[in-house]
C-alpha cells in the first residue's frame, strides 16, 4: 500500500513527466548538486545550482562571530500579518562564509571558520510541527547552524531542536573531520542518511533511499547499464558514485572538483558551482554569467565582529582573488540586489501571495535584520555583578557585555572596583544561556569557562576550569556603566 507521501510523489512525478513531454522541456526546475570528495588527504565539497537557465542571482556573505541575531520566519518576511514570527535569538559563535540568493542571514550554503559546511537541495520535505520549539524559516536555520556549531553531530541534533519552516528542503552537512550526513524531513521526522547508510557522500533533489536503489541498476554497482558520465539519463547520484570512486589524488582536487560540477548538469550550465577546500582553506566559485573561477582565502578573512558584515555579487566579471572586491554591507546593496536582480526571475506569487507589494517584500527583506541592533532587544547587555555576603572573603564576579550595533564584545573581572578586565573569548549565545571563556595572562594564567543563564535581571552562572569546578553564583544588573579596559 501506497502512503500518503509515496502518492504524492507519484503524483508530482507523472506530472513532471507529462509536462516534460508536452513542453520538451526538463521536469526538474531547480536542480541542485552537492558532494564531497575526500582522499589522499585532500577534502573538498562541491556545490551546483542549476534553475532553468534563468540567470539565479547571488551574493557572497563574509558572517561574523560575535552578533547578536534575532530569527526569523518566512511568514515575518513575506506576509502581511507576520504570522508565526520567530521568538529566538543568538549571538553567533563563528564566522561564515555563505552565498546567499534572497538577503542577509538567509543562506542557500556555505562553510563556518571551523570547517562545518551545510547546503540545501530541494525536495518534498515534511516538517516537524512543534509550537514548543523555537521556529526558523530553512535558510535562516542553516545560518543559525554555521552561526554556532562544529560537527555533523551537533547540525543533526539542531534538527530535532528547531521548528524549521518553509516550503521544504533536504540538506547536506559535512564538516573538517570529513563526516557527512544526508538530513531529511520525512513524514514529520528527521531522517538521516550518515556512515554506512550513506555510501555515496553526494545529495540532489530525490530522497537519498531513492538514489541507492537507482544505483543498483549500473554497472560498477550491481547492474548493468553503463555509467556514461556524459549521458543526460544518467542520474547526477551515479554519476557522483563514479566519479568519486575514481579520482586519482594525484590529480589536483580543486580542478577535479570543479570537473565533477561541470558533470552534474541537467540540461543546462549550472547557475552557480562552488568549491570549498577545507584542508587549504579556500572558497572557489564561477557562474553560468561570469564563468571565470574566482577566489579567495578564509585564512585572510577577519571573522572578528570588529568590522563590518562584508559581501559581493557572485557575477562579478573578472576571475582570480576577490577578497579584495569585497566591501561593507548596507541595507541600500540588498535592496538594489533584490530589486535589480531577485524580483525579474521570482514568481509574482511569492510576494503577492502574502499580501505586499514588491516595494513592502524589498523593504522586509533589506531590513530584517536591523532589530538586532536595537538596544532595547538586547536583554543580554549591561553589567553584571555579583553581591557577595562578605566582600572581603568571597569572591566578586563583574561580567560586562557591550554592544556596537549588532556586535557584541565583553569582559570579566573579579575586581571589586572593575578597573580592569579580562576579555571574553568563544561568546556564544543560544536563547537565554550563555558561554564565554577568558584567560587570566600573567604568571598564573588561567582558562576559565562561564556557563551563564539569563533569567530577567538576574544571571545564574558556573564557573569552569579546564580540570576544576568554582562554583555557581548569581549576578544582577546593575544600571549605569564600569570603566576599565579589556586585558
């Protein structure tokens, strides 16, 4: 017996396929391709957008760590109401490097300072609905995911942890030890594809179960049609097994990687392709408009947030390094990108649909982000103290968390009269807990680690060394400001 989603698979395919007989044209719209290749030390992913030949617009975001972040929905974006909105907030724990076709913070993917990259593919993906959990809108979700993780491990757990919402997507995640993971949204649970279920480190726009039975049909692989990599009717998965098995790391990677992009076509040049090496640490990419490759080093990257959000449009002309090309971002660049180059190639529905006008959709999406740089949502900010019962003999915690904009900076000190500070280093921030680590300098340096929850006007905190535990405590917010500098 057929289940609901098998029906409606069966459906949307026959559908595909009466139109592609009518029309002549492809049944897939967007069809999107990512893969890893990793051997002989090397470790790369790679990344196609195709969409029908209608020239995809896209801009590169430099994210940094340490903002302060508010979500949001696709509801908030593009309905009148702003129904659903989002009611999560962060402060981000690493920076990215992210392309970005709809505005800032809404990613289509991209790789972390750390080596964690994710992507979206679509496909007929499920849901969860849980209003317990806080709600994202998918390309803010996989933002909020380079924003403050690591590992496969945690963007798997994240999936459980978040209300995602959108029209439906499957996602690909891999990160600098070379896991990867397939994550899908299936009948209203997350399904992953990982390790020994996932023999082909490759994802497009079918369910990845799907793919493996295809497979068995090819040679090499159990069956015995031939694997020609130049074929159209050869699924881009196939092609991924062939290729992937077959690469000789004697070859140049990057070049290989950009060979196998130029492979996974659907019937036109891709829109975009994307390499990130992860052991050298450099971003590739080239568009169907501007095919020369361009480039350019995350080790000459500043994440730090003592600079400003940086971005470029991926059609930029001339090929080579373009770190320096890239410049600050400002909410007029989105809404001169999204009105210049979104709005000819989206459908009036997406914006109609909801209720606003083309103008009302620009305004939303250029300034989503502009409340997070308010004052007043910044509940985290201000001085925090302790107050100890006898000042001589217990310990006085001063914790200061500032903000320029958006940008979040801090200190720690144990010093009654807070003339100086310790800076804040790793400040991470989920919801209402926080963490930050700071070391002491001197002879007797020392790593300590604060475990914070932010309840109000109050502060819970731990405190951690690297062997040791100091206690808990709990500090107010104290109005006015310290002086001292930041060690």
């Amino acid at each position: 017996m057929f289940s609901r989603r098998s029906n409606k698979l069966v459906i949307k395919s026959l559908a595909c396929a009466v139109l592609a007989l009518l029309l002549l044209m492809p049944c897939e719209v967007r069809a999107c391709s990512t893969f890893k290749l990793e051997k002989g030390g090397g470790l790369v992913y790679g990344h196609n957008l195709n969409q029908g030949d209608i020239g995809v617009p896209g801009m590169i975001f430099i994210n940094k760590r340490g903002t302060f972040k508010l979500g949001t929905t696709w509801s908030e974006l593009a309905t009148r109401e702003q129904s659903r909105p989002s009611s999560h907030s962060w402060i981000s724990r690493y920076g990215s490097v992210t392309f970005n076709a709809l505005g800032r913070d809404l990613a289509d993917g991209g790789m972390n300072e750390v080596g964690l990259y994710i992507w979206e593919m679509n496909e007929d993906g499920d849901y969860i609905r849980n209003d317990s959990l806080p709600r994202l809108y998918e390309l803010n979700w996989m933002q909020y995911i380079l924003d403050n993780y690591s590992t496969v491990d945690e963007a798997i757990r994240c999936a459980h942890e978040i209300e995602v919402e959108g029209p439906g997507k499957h996602f690909f995640v891999g990160d600098a030890s070379g896991d990867c993971a397939a994550v899908a949204f299936i009948d209203s649970q997350v399904v992953v594809n990982r390790g020994n279920t996932m023999p082909v480190p490759g994802l497009f726009n079918t369910p990845y179960a799907r793919e493996l039975e295809v497979l068995k049909y090819y040679k090499g692989f159990g069956g015995l049609y031939e694997p020609d990599l130049g074929d159209l009717r050869v699924p881009r998965f196939v092609k991924t097994a062939v290729m992937v098995r077959d690469y000789d790391p004697a070859q140049n990677i990057v070049d290989y990687g950009f060979a196998m992009l130029d492979s996974l076509t659907v019937y036109d040049v891709p829109e975009w392709s994307i390499i990130f090496d992860v052991r050298d640490r450099r971003v590739y990419f080239k568009t169907r408009v501007n095919p020369e490759i361009k480039t350019f080093s995350m080790n000459d990257v500043d994440f730090s947030n003592n600079g400003p959000v940086l971005i470029l449009n991926m059609d930029t002309e001339k090929g080579g390094d373009v770190l320096d090309r890239l410049h600050p971002y400002s909410n007029e660049d989105m809404r001169h990108f999204i009105k210049t180059f979104l709005l000819p190639i989206i459908p009036e529905g997406m914006i109609t649909d909801g209720g606003l006008t083309a103008d009302e959709y620009v305004e939303r999406t250029a300034t989503h982000t502009d409340a997070a740089a308010l004052g007043e949502n910044q509940f985290f900010a201000g001085v925090w103290k302790n107050r100890p019962e006898d000042p001589e003999k217990d310990m006085t915690i001063t914790v200061k968390l500032e903000t320029r904009g958006d940008a979040v900076t801090g200190g720690f000190s144990f010093s009654e009269t807070a003339d100086d500070f310790y800076r804040l280093d790793h400040l991470h921030m989920v919801g209402n807990d926080l963490r930050f680590t700071f070391e002491t300098g001197g002879k007797r340096n020392k790593f300590l680690e604060i475990h914070g929850h932010i309840n109000g006007e109050e502060m819970e905190v731990s405190l951690l060394g690297k062997e040791d535990y100091f206690g808990d405590d709990v500090l107010v917010r104290e109005s006015g400001g310290l002086s001292g500098s930041l060690e």
